[in-house]
C-alpha cells in the first residue's frame, strides 16, 4: 500500500475518532439505526409528513431540554420543569383568554418562568441546598399554585392569535419546529462564544479550578436557572397553541423526559461534558422511538417499557465510545 493511500485511511481514522470523541456521537448512531430500523418496519415512517410530526410533537420538550442541558453542563439539576411549564402555561392562558393576542401572553409566561427559575437559582447557590432537593420542592410547590388558582377547572377558549407559536407555519415548516431551531442555533452561539457559555463548561468540569480561576460560580449557576425558566415559558406558549387549552395536570412527567433527553443525547449528568445538540438529538431520539411505537402498533402500556429499554441501551453505547477513544472525551 502506498504512503498517500496509508495517509488517508489513517486520515480517515482520526476523523471517525474525532466523531466519537463528540458527546452527541452515540445518540446520533443509534438515532440512524432507530430510523433505518422503523423505516424497513413500516415505510410511512420516512414520510416528510411523519418526519415533521416528529419533530412537532418534540419541540416543547427539545425547548426545555435545550435550557436544562446548560444546568447540567453547570453540575446542577432540574426536575422541576414540568410543574413550571403547567404554571407558564396557566398563566399564559389566563392572560390569552382576558386579552388575547400573542405578545401579552408569551410575557406573562416567560415572566413566571423566569421568577420560578430565579427562586430555584437563588436557593442553590445563595442558600445552598442541593438543586436535586430545591427543584423537586418546586416541582409539588408549583404544582400546588395551578391547583389553587385554577380550582381544579381547565382553561379553555384560548384565541386562535395566541395560538399561532403552536399551529403556524411558514415555507411549509410548523412554527413549533421552527421555534425549536431558532432557540437551538441561539444556544450554540451563546455556548460557544459567549464568556458565560465557556464558563459553564468550567463550572461544571471543574468547580474547585473553576473557583480558583475566579469565574463567578454563583452568577453563572443562577443565569442558567433562570434561563430554565425562560424557555420553559417560551415552551408553555408553544404547547397553549398545539393543545388549545390547559389542564391542571399539564407538564406532569415531563420532567423526567427532558433529564433523560439531555442524558441520552450524550451530556453528562454530572457536568462539565456535553452540548446543545446532544440535548436536541436526544429529544428527537424519544419522538422518533414513541412514533416508531405508534406505527408499529406497540400498545400503549408497553411503549413506556420500551422507550425505557431503548434508553438504557443507548446510555450504555457511550461506554463502548469512551474505549473506543481512550476515554479521552
């Protein structure tokens, strides 16, 4: 074999070792197998229609997940993002059904989120309790609230103007998609050149270094709090639209879906490691095994099972990624 063909092969390893290295890689491998799997099962499957759907049925969840994913980047945790995305939602709908419109409502639900997550960022890095503890306080708290404001009843009648972030399109893509996108070409931006996106990797990686570089640990672990809150509320009026109302038991579970998107999409759960499209590529990895489900036929009392096994499964690759690498991502 000649020197040029030796270069290329070996030129050709580097790249695949660097591919692995990426913390997204296993979820994107096995999001390709999911795909050719569902696809030579039922052939619907690949349908543009399908495919959008898909990626509609996901946007609140790869929204939230998007924020989330900067909290374990930190180090931190929060679960309560389903009970806060009920209040976000109820509060939005309040407003939509006394004023209707886009902007007051979209306002009054990125403030609440943003005042829930601010409570939740202040508790851990003023008061320091642990955010595992904090978050899951806030998740029956906040719960609690929808119960007492609502009285238990729904919010219907939401006006079809509030409605649009949910059911618009543009260019034949659902504004919900395209909402999901946008939030998530903004996050690498902020991630990747911005002074607070660097220093949640090093927070998160490293908190004792980071403390002794000067790095402001608390501010840092706070904004991402609050950015929680503010996408959580972006995401309540996205789902206000698709659903068209709200229940009091809107968000319940959600929680445990975005901690396993941002997980399964290859950001480590204890920090420091990870990026933007792991938590996107694990949040459309779910909607393409619950869709895949649904083709197939799965009935509904065992596609929680699956699901749960396919995420095992897919957690467990980024071991054999870590050898393959040498463990150096």
């Amino acid at each position: 074999m000649s020197e040029a063909g030796a270069d290329r092969r070996g030129a050709g390893g580097t790249v695949f070792l660097r591919f692995l290295a990426r913390p997204e890689a296993p979820a994107l491998i096995f999001l390709v197998v999911l795909v050719a799997a569902f696809t030579l099962a039922n052939e619907r499957f690949l349908q543009v229609g399908n495919l959008e759907s898909i990626l509609t049925s996901v946007a609140v969840l790869g929204v939230i997940a998007l924020a989330v994913n900067q909290v374990i980047l930190c180090g931190e945790i929060d679960i309560s993002t389903g009970s806060m995305l009920g209040l976000c939602a109820v509060t939005s709908g309040a407003v939509a059904t006394s004023a209707g419109g886009l902007f007051l409502p979209l306002l009054a639900g990125v403030a609440v989120g943003a005042l829930a997550g601010a409570v939740n960022g202040l508790l851990v890095t003023l008061g320091r309790i642990p955010s595992i503890i904090v978050t899951l306080g806030m998740l029956y708290a906040l719960r609690g609230v929808i119960l007492l404001v609502t009285g238990g009843t729904w919010i219907t009648g939401i006006p079809n103007d509030t409605r649009v972030l949910g059911t618009g399109r543009v260019l034949g893509l659902g504004y919900p998609v395209i909402v999901l996108l946008l939030l998530f070409v903004v996050m690498e931006i902020v991630s990747r050149h911005s002074t607070w996106g660097r220093n949640v990797f090093a927070v998160g990686g490293n908190r004792r270094a980071a403390r002794f570089a000067g790095l402001p640990i608390d501010r840092v672990r706070f904004l991402a709090f609050v950015l929680v809150g503010v996408f959580v509320g972006i995401a309540s009026v996205v789902y206000l639209g698709r659903a068209g109302s709200v229940q009091t038991n809107t968000g319940a579970g959600l929680e445990l879906q975005v901690v396993a998107a941002v997980v399964i999409g290859g950001t480590s759960i204890s920090g420091g490691r990870g990026s933007s499209l792991a938590a996107l590529t694990g949040a459309v990895l779910i909607g393409v095994i619950l869709n895949g489900l649904v083709l197939l036929g799965v009935p509904g009392i065992w596609q929680d099972a699956v699901l749960g096994g396919l995420i095992l499964l897919a957690v467990t690759t980024d071991v054999v990624r870590r050898r393959l690498v040498g463990d150096r991502a």
